[in-house]
C-alpha cells in the first residue's frame, strides 16, 4: 500500500506522549460522516471494519457513539497503529478491538480476517481518504476485501472526493487531483464509474451517493440482490 501524502506526526500536527496523533481533518469531517453511516448502523449489532484508520480519532469517535457494534480499526503505518492503540486506551472503550494490519493491495486483507482471530462476517467496512491517495491496485483490493467479508446485508462506505462521469465536482478537487498525480502518477481522484466496475465484478453495487462538505463524498455499496 501506497505511504501516505502526509504521514500524521511529520505534519507539524501535535503529537502527544504516548502516541496520539491528531488529524485537523477528523475535526472537520467526523460529525458529517457520523450522519451518514448512523441510519446503517444505529440499532445493528456486529462488526465493522475501518480500514486506513490514520491516527484513529475517526474509530474512537465512532465507537463511542455506537456501543453495541464492534470496531476494528487498522492500518499499515506503524506509527498510525501506534497513535490508534493510544486513543483507543485513552479512551476506555470496551468495544474497540486491536488495530489489525490490513494492506489494501492485498484482497485478502491480512492473516486474521481469514483465521478466525479477527472479526466475523462484517455488518461494515469504512473507508475515508485512501483511494486518492494509494496506486489503483489498494481500491481494487478495499472492494474485493468488503466483497468477501460482509454478510449478507453489509455495506462498504468510501469517503472522499471523486469525480463522476469523468467530470470533477468542484475545481478544487480538480486542484488536488492534479497535485496528487504530479506527486506520484498512481495517485488522484478516482471516477465513481470506476469504482462501480470494480463493485459489480465482485458482487457488489452502489446503493447510494451521499453530498458531504468539502465536496466529498459517501459511497455506500452493498451486495447485489439475488433473483
């Protein structure tokens, strides 16, 4: 998996003693997305999976708010896991497991999702900031990885920018995007369209697109129904 733009902790961000890193982005972004996934997981009762969890301020934040779910965060970096075991104890939260070590660019995830020592079948896997900036290979293997770990009635959400039907929705991102690809050309704003493709031929479809500040974005996919 791709390192990140910035890795939290070399951004000038405050990092406490015991490892905590602080994202200014989690401050700005968790209230909305908490909207957004709450009508999915409010009153459910399972595990969920929150792949590239950064300093883990989003999984705490989360995990809070929903006591009956199980939360797994994880993440490649090992000073992101560092900061993620340190809110998760800073915390007291009962129902945050250890952070796994998930590489994306592998479908498979990581050893535990496939032992049985991590979680079972997943109620659902979030995702924020990773697919714009990580090679193509990571959000195919985030959508095969949902696609053969959520039961039945899961769903995968993917929080970022992106474009859709080619177009950018806003010229800041286009902005980004181009910043992005200039920095490393495996990165940049994906295409919903794409995303879908990639969905559909693991079983997957788009179930909803949700507006969020900043001019962001929910995906929410789910399983294709049966006929």
């Amino acid at each position: 998996m791709a390192e990140y733009v910035v890795e939290f902790g070399k951004d000038g961000g405050r990092v406490e003693p015991d490892g905590r890193l602080d994202a200014a982005a989690f401050h700005r972004n968790h209230e909305a997305i908490w909207a957004a996934l709450a009508p999915y997981l409010i009153g459910q009762s399972g595990d969920v999976v929150e792949v590239g969890s950064g300093t883990g301020q989003h999984v705490v934040d989360f995990a809070g708010r929903s006591p009956e779910l199980t939360w797994w965060p994880s993440d490649l970096n090992a000073a992101h896991l560092k900061s993620i075991k340190a809110w998760s104890a800073h915390a007291h939260l009962g129902n945050v497991r250890a952070p796994l070590r998930i590489d994306l660019a592998d479908p498979s995830w990581c050893p535990q999702m496939r032992d049985g020592s991590g979680p079972g079948p997943l109620l659902a896997v979030f995702c924020a900031n990773v697919v714009h900036i990580a090679p193509w290979p990571v959000a195919e293997g985030l959508i095969a990885g949902a696609a053969r770990y959520l039961r039945p009635d899961g769903r995968l959400f993917i929080y970022g920018p992106f474009k859709r039907h080619g177009r950018h929705t806003a010229d800041s991102n286009a902005v980004f995007d181009s910043s992005l690809r200039n920095g490393n050309p495996e990165w940049g704003v994906r295409d919903i369209a794409e995303l879908e493709q990639v969905a559909v031929g693991v079983g997957l479809t788009l179930t909803d697109t949700q507006e969020m500040p900043a001019n962001n974005l929910i995906l929410v996919f789910g399983r294709v129904a049966s006929t």
